[in-house]
C-alpha cells in the first residue's frame, strides 16, 4: 500500500490553507476595500433594497412640510368639500371638548399626535397622589359599553357622532392572565371596509374603571380623511 510521505502531508495542508485564504478574501475582502467616489461597484454581492433613492425611508405625507405635499392634502380636502376653515372649525371643536373633559376631571390630560394633531390619548395625570380613572368602578357592566359611553358623552373629544360610534366593531375584549388589567378595541370601517388606524381602545383595572383611551378614529367632518383612506 502506498504510504504519502510527511512532505506530501505538509503540501496538502498548505494547499487547504491557501484555497481558504482565498474563499475567505472574496467573501469579507469587499467590506475592506476602498470604493472610488465615481465607483458603481458595490462589492462582489448586491444588497437588495426596497428604499429608493432620494425618497426618504420613513416618508409620511401627513408630516412631510413641503409646498408641494400640502397642495396635495389642500387637493384631498377640496375633494371633500372641506377648506381650511372648515379644519379651523374641528380643531376648535376638539378645544372644547377638552374643556368639557376637565370640567369633571381637572387632572385629566390630553395628549395630541404628532402627524395630524388629533387627541389621541386621554387619560387622568397619574403623577398625582389621588389618581381619579375616567369612570368609576363596575366590574357587571360591558366594557365596550362602558367605552361607548364615555365618547358618546365627549363626543366632540373624539370627533365622531353617537351614530359613527354605535357603529364601532368590537376586535377585542379580553383580561390578561393575571387578571388585573383588561383591554377593549373598537374599530371603524367605513362602508365595510376597515379605516386605516381607525381605532378607539381603552385599558380598564380589575375593579373596571377605566385607566386610558386611546384615540384614532376618522372625524365625522372629514379632517384626515383621504380618497380612500383616513389618513
């Protein structure tokens, strides 16, 4: 039987080791190399990508600023015979019904969102030493009931009238495991079909008062409301 020798051995290994410097150099080398500025080159593998460019990753045309984008939402509005006055209008509408809330809870606060400045979130000011939640305890009632009525009562608040929020499906109504907190979730469509975050949710405690509302549904007069979509 043929015996290799310990040279042929060493030949054999340093072969090995050659042909994996150079695996290891096409794999990892592009990462290293220096592109040229006008080098279309990106390395020997290319990256899909599904960003094009010069158009931003995280576009949102209800917070883009630009003269061109808010013709664009002008033309939305006009094609719902809705004008700046009109906005105006809604605004001063969620106004007053801040006012009504804080009537009855002087701590509650009302935070607005960021893109189209509707009250989103309602809830008391939990950094207080008394916290008051925004409605009592009744552990019998039907949470979304209990939802219902208070948006109905503030209306105003939400943007929505006592028929667009009897119209409100319930997507959920359940208690966590350790049974301390429970969630409910309405949600709008308009004509069957789902409005795009149009949701109203809120968080109740174990004894059912109701701790937060979370607010996003499309106003009854059309203030985010596009050709097909609220947006």
């Amino acid at each position: 039987m043929y015996k290799r020798t310990g040279l042929e051995n060493r030949w054999s290994i340093l072969l090995c080791l050659v042909v994996l410097a150079i695996v290891t150099a096409l794999i990892a080398g592009p990462r290293f190399w220096p592109q040229t500025a006008g080098s279309k080159q990106k390395g020997l593998f290319q990256r899909g990508s599904s960003v094009e460019e010069g158009i931003p990753q995280d576009f949102d045309i209800r917070i883009e600023k630009s003269e061109e984008l808010l013709q664009t939402v002008s033309t939305y509005r006009s094609a719902n015979q809705k004008d700046a006055v009109a906005v105006a209008d809604i605004r001063d509408e969620f106004v007053r019904g801040e006012q009504l809330l804080k009537q009855k809870f002087p701590n509650a606060k009302v935070e607005y969102n960021t893109d189209i400045r509707i009250p989103e979130v309602i809830s008391p000011d939990v950094q207080k030493r008394t916290i008051q939640w925004l409605t009592g305890r009744n552990k019998s009632a039907n949470r979304p009931d209990i939802l219902r009525g208070f948006i109905k009562q503030y209306s105003s608040l939400v943007g929505m009238d006592a028929g667009q929020i009897d119209s409100l499906d319930v997507t959920a109504d359940y208690t966590n495991p350790d049974g301390n907190l429970s969630f409910v979730h309405l949600e709008q469509k308009i004509n069957g079909v789902p409005v795009f975050r149009g949701e109203v949710k809120a968080g109740f405690t174990a004894r059912g008062e109701m701790i937060r509302v979370i607010n996003n549904p499309s106003s009854r007069n059309g203030l985010h409301k596009g050709p097909d979509r609220v947006w």
